[in-house]
C-alpha cells in the first residue's frame, strides 16, 4: 500500500507522512501520536499489549481523521521489532518520522540490580532505539528526509540514585543521538533527543505507589519528593513532552539535530 497523498496545509503541515512511535499506546507515546495526528500526520503505534495500542490508534482514527494502525512488538527484541515496522510500512508507506518512546525504568540499589535487569533495560531504552534506527534510516536515506526524535529523560543528563541501569542507558541513548545526528547531517535527516522531567504517567505512578510502600509516606509527600528538584513544582505534563516533539518533527525544526531539549520546569540547565 502505497503513502497517502493528502497534501500538507498549514493547519495540517504533517499530512502525507508516516509516524513510528513506539510505546505509543498511553502516556508520553500516545500524547505524542496525538500530537502529530492533529498535524496530519499517518499513525503506526508499537508497543506490547494489542488492546491499548488499538485502542489509542482507533481514537486518532476517530478525532483526526488520519490513517493509523497499530502493530505488537517486543521492543527490545530486534527481530520482533524489524517485523512489526515493516508491516506498518507495508501498510501505510515509507516512515517520515520515527519516535523512540518506549521505555522502563525499575527501581533497585545498585547491588540490588543483577545483570537480567541491567539487559531488560538496555535492551529496551537504548537498544530498542537503535534497532527501530536501523530499520528506518535507508529508507530515509534514499529520501533524502527524515526525523529521528528519541525519548530520553533527564536522567540521560545527570546522576540518579536507584536507577542506575536507567541512568547509564539514558545517558547512553543520547549519545547515540549525538553520534547519529553527525552522521546524517548532510543527508537531510535530524536525530534529537527529548529529555523529560518527572513527568504524569503510569511510570511515576507506579513510582510514588513504590514510595508509598516503602516508606510509608502519603501520596502527596512521596509527590512532593519527587518534584523537589523541578523549580516550577510540579509534574511535566505529557502533553507538553509532545509538543517538543512535534516540533522537532516538523520543517521548521530543520536545523535541529544532535540536540538533548529538556522539558523539566528548569531543573536541569545544560
């Protein structure tokens, strides 16, 4: 099945192109979907469980009138994902923009962390990004055109205690993007990277519920803990993430590659 040829406008400037995001089913990744689709942009959401990645999909289906799909893969696992994008182009054309979203972050000491979760985690937050990388970028190429936008976190930019692997493989993702972004510079494509802060999704939920649990602090102080550092006092908004995105998506972002932008409320400055 050949691309769309709906041609953009400038209420819709992403009409025509193809959207890779994985873990694109709820949180960050379906609020970043969401965000393109209101550009215009064709859909293909990726992630483990079929029902919510349908269900996000049919909803842009619905609300934007756009062609989106979805298709189950285990991120972290290149065979599985190198078959779950090529389907998604088969069905709805050469991918324009791919969004590394998928993530985990489990928590643990450091001596606490053995070497399955360390795989788990870099299997899923760094190499998932290059193996998605790897199956877009000749087409790209041949196009001359591309935006590559991944999904890091401030804990790419600093030190955090009890999640080390997270740490070292967000640290690792950015460079990554820095590396690729020379590479393809000439070429017509930009790597990014989005770095957010603490930030409302089931991943802090399930941080503050661990807290909680642990400490047996309320709710309200564990949140207050975890948006400490942020100077602004609260949690990032999702969709605030994919505004970043879409952004960086877009014509008007040509010029932006190598980059780490931070959606933090100011707590890092680099």
């Amino acid at each position: 099945m050949t691309a769309t040829t709906q041609q953009p406008s400038p209420q819709r400037p992403l009409s025509g192109r193809h959207a890779i995001v994985t873990g694109g089913g709820r949180g960050i990744g379906a609020a970043i979907a969401a965000a393109l689709a209101a550009q215009g942009a064709d859909l293909s959401l990726l992630g483990r469980t079929p029902a919510t990645i349908e269900a996000t999909a049919a909803r842009l289906r619905d609300e934007h009138g756009v062609r989106a799909g979805s298709a189950v893969a285990d991120i972290g696992d290149e065979a599985s994902l190198s078959s779950a994008i090529a389907r998604c182009v088969d069905e709805r054309g050469p991918v324009h923009m791919l969004v590394n979203n998928a993530g985990i972050a489990p928590s643990a000491p450091f001596l606490k962390s053995d070497a399955k979760l360390w795989r788990e985690v870099l299997d899923v937050d760094l190499m998932g990004a290059v193996h998605a990388a790897r199956a877009v970028l000749p087409a790209m190429l041949e196009a001359g055109s591309g935006r590559i936008v991944n999904i890091a976190s401030t804990a790419g930019l600093t030190g955090m205690a009890y999640v080390t692997a997270y740490c070292a493989a967000k640290h690792a993702l950015i460079g990554f993007t820095r590396a690729l972004a020379m590479e393809t510079a000439r070429k017509g494509i930009t790597v990014n990277a989005v770095c957010p802060g603490y930030t409302e999704t089931d991943i802090v939920s399930d941080a503050l519920q661990n807290i909680t649990a642990k400490t047996g602090r309320s709710r309200d102080e564990a949140l207050e803990n975890l948006v400490a550092h942020n100077p602004q006092g609260r949690l990032i908004q999702p969709e605030e993430v994919a505004a970043t995105v879409a952004w960086l998506c877009s014509d008007l972002a040509a010029s932006v590659t190598g980059q780490s932008i931070v959606v933090a409320g100011g707590e890092l400055m680099p």
